[in-house]
C-alpha cells in the first residue's frame, strides 16, 4: 500500500491549504495507510471500512478521517466524495465561565519562565486567534496598537487592536522571557517557532486540572459570544474573527448560543424531574 506522500503534500500546498491542515491530512493518511490502500480501494469497500470504523471510534473522530481522505480523492482525481456526520452533542461546545477563566488565565507551570509564555498563548487565544496563527506570529506582528495576523484560516490576514494589558505582558515576555532560538518568531521554544502541537498541550495541562473540556478553539468562542453580548456589530466580529463571509459568522454564532441556551435549560430546569444532558444532541445543519 503505498501513500503518495510528497505528491500529495506538494498538492495541498499548490491548493493552499493551511500548515496545521496539511499536518494533521498527512498524519491522518500515513495512518489509514496502515490498514487499507486508498489508491485502489472502490467506493463499496472504503464504505464498508468506514462503517467498521463508526462502530470502533465514533462519528466525531472519523469526521477528520473522512475529510482527509476527500483531500486525497480529489488529489487522484478519483470521483469519490464521502459524506461527514454532521452531529454535535451540546457539551462539546464549552464557553468558560467567569470562574473558569479566572483559573485559567492564572494557571501556573513550575518554570517561571515557561508560565510567562504560556499564559500569553492563553490570553491571545482569547482575543480570538487560532492555534496557527498563534504559533504563526512574528516579534514584528505585534505593537501596543495592534496584532497583525498573515496567516489565517482562509488566508485572510487581519488585524485586531492590541489590548493595553495584553502589551504590556508581550512586552515583558520578549523583553525577559523569550527564548531566542528563532529569529522571527514571536512564541519560541528551545528548538526553534513553538509548534502547534506544543499550544494544544499547553491548553489539554489547563483542561486536566480544570476538568473541563477547553481547547483553543473554546477560547475564540468565548471571544465570539463576549463580543456579541456586548453589542458589537456583525460585520466588526466577522473580521476580528476573520471570516471570509458575514454568513459563516451568523451562522458560528447561532450555533453557539443555541449551545448555551440548551445547555442551560438542561442544566437549570428540574421541571419534571430533569433532563438525561447525555441523550441530547444538536444537528448542525
């Protein structure tokens, strides 16, 4: 079984798509490629492997499974294009409370150091960037007026207003705590640019000793909901958001306060005697 693996990496990146997406389809693949030959397998037996895999792991994992493999059929040429669940439970969407963020904005890590840096990622998730575009930011990206975000999700750069706090702890971070070993890179390890990866661990070591499920992405729909409570224009969080359309923000954010609103009501209404939270689901549509 073999994986065109150069190919197809060359051809994600021809199609422009993002570094964190390139990773995780090739990751995905050289996977799936343990078990089945994606080349010359028909669209009856990938079907078929598709169901047992439903039953092992469930909808949600298989999800980025199914849309790696669409990347690769379109890749082949191939005229197969497999359908997702589309399925969400409420849970998964956790906004965190201000209790939460009070504990996780002042989360510690035992090297000073390593906090500073951390607890900055942190507070730039909040202000709405993705774990790319984090991890993306060069020294030159940032200024007491302004973040200035090159590479985003449809590559549509922004720039969002530097908050005064915010400043001042990047600041002192590059001032004291930043570790030189890339010249241009704004969150730095001792090997070099901080990966991804590394911005997930920082956020799965808050959400175990939280024991909520946050994850960078419910730190930018924390930012979302905030912004709209506090009556800001669509069009104004479509490009803080960075949004290539005003109806994929309406439609982020109906999803998100729908999330709330039910899971309050399953949460705060004992008429009847309650609600089993687990047997809800929201279909996304």
């Amino acid at each position: 079984m073999s994986y065109n693996r150069d190919e197809f990496l060359m051809w994600m990146y021809n199609e422009r798509y993002r570094r964190a997406t390139i990773d995780d389809y090739d990751r995905r693949l050289r996977r799936i490629f343990q078990q089945i030959d994606l080349n010359n397998i028909s669209k009856t037996d990938l079907t078929l492997w598709l169901m047992d895999q439903e039953m092992q792991r469930g909808k949600v994992a298989l999800n980025h499974d199914i849309k790696a493999i669409n990347a690769y059929m379109r890749f082949l040429g191939k005229d197969i294009k497999l359908k997702t669940w589309a399925t969400r439970s409420v849970r998964e969407i956790y906004i965190p409370s201000e209790e939460d963020m009070e504990f996780i904005l002042n989360f510690k890590w035992p090297n000073p150091g390593i906090t500073r840096r951390n607890q900055l990622i942190v507070r730039y998730a909040f202000l709405a960037l993705r774990r790319s575009e984090i991890a993306n930011l060069n020294v030159g990206d940032v200024n007491e007026r302004w973040i200035s975000i090159r590479d985003s999700k449809m590559n549509v750069s922004r720039k969002i207003p530097m908050p005064k706090e915010v400043w001042k702890l990047t600041y002192d971070y590059i001032k004291y705590y930043r570790i030189p070993s890339d010249k241009y890179a704004l969150f730095t390890t001792s090997q070099g640019r901080i990966h991804i990866k590394t911005i997930g661990t920082i956020f799965w070591t808050i959400a175990k000793a939280l024991g909520k499920p946050l994850h960078p992405h419910s730190c930018r729909h924390w930012r979302a909901v905030d912004l709209y409570l506090k009556g800001v224009d669509l069009e104004a969080i479509r490009q803080y958001l960075g949004h290539a359309k005003l109806s994929t923000t309406q439609i982020y954010l109906k999803s998100l306060l729908s999330s709330i609103t039910l899971s309050q009501i399953y949460e705060k209404d004992n008429l009847f005697g309650g609600y089993d939270v687990e047997t809800h689901e929201i279909k996304e549509k």
